[in-house]
C-alpha cells in the first residue's frame, strides 16, 4: 500500500487533514481529501488493473484542455480543476 498523506505533501504540498474513500468508477480508485486550506477530490489509478495504461497515458495532453475550458470559457467552476505537482506536471 502507499501513503497517500506523505505523496500529497511531498509532490503537491497539500497538508491533508484526513482522506476518506469514496465510491469510485472501474478505472480510479477515489478519495476525499480534506486539506488544511481546501477539499480535493483524489483519483487514483491502480497499476494492476489493465484499463490503467490507456486512461493515464494522455493525462497530459487532455489535462490542460480542461484548465484552459474553466479558465476561458462559461464552464468556469462547473469542471475538475487539475492539481498540478510542485514541479508543475500533471501527474
């Protein structure tokens, strides 16, 4: 198992306060994340399970496209914002 707690405040400097399971889809598994200054919502895809290669390999292409919708468009506060990890990736 991993430290999710210890991953979050290591690569994205979020100070989780606690971490709750939540029902996920077939491809994440899902979390709530309650931070010292804000609530996340956590997927996390398990390299075991065959469908993780195809949903995580263009996580950087589509990514971006969604920022750039929130950030531009009407559909502001209606999307998923992606974190980015202290170095700036998405993942």
């Amino acid at each position: 198992m991993f430290d999710i707690k210890n991953i979050l405040n290591v690569y994205y400097g979020i100070d989780s306060v606690n971490i709750s399971p939540q029902k996920g889809g077939w491809s994440a598994l899902a979390y709530k994340v309650a931070g010292s200054d804000a609530d996340y919502f956590l997927k996390v895809y398990d390299k075991k399970r065959a469908s993780t290669a195809k949903w995580t390999a263009l996580i950087d292409d589509y990514a971006p496209i969604v920022q750039w919708l929130n950030d531009h468009t009407q559909l502001r506060g209606s999307l998923p914002v992606p974190v980015l990890t202290k170095s700036g990736a998405y993942k």
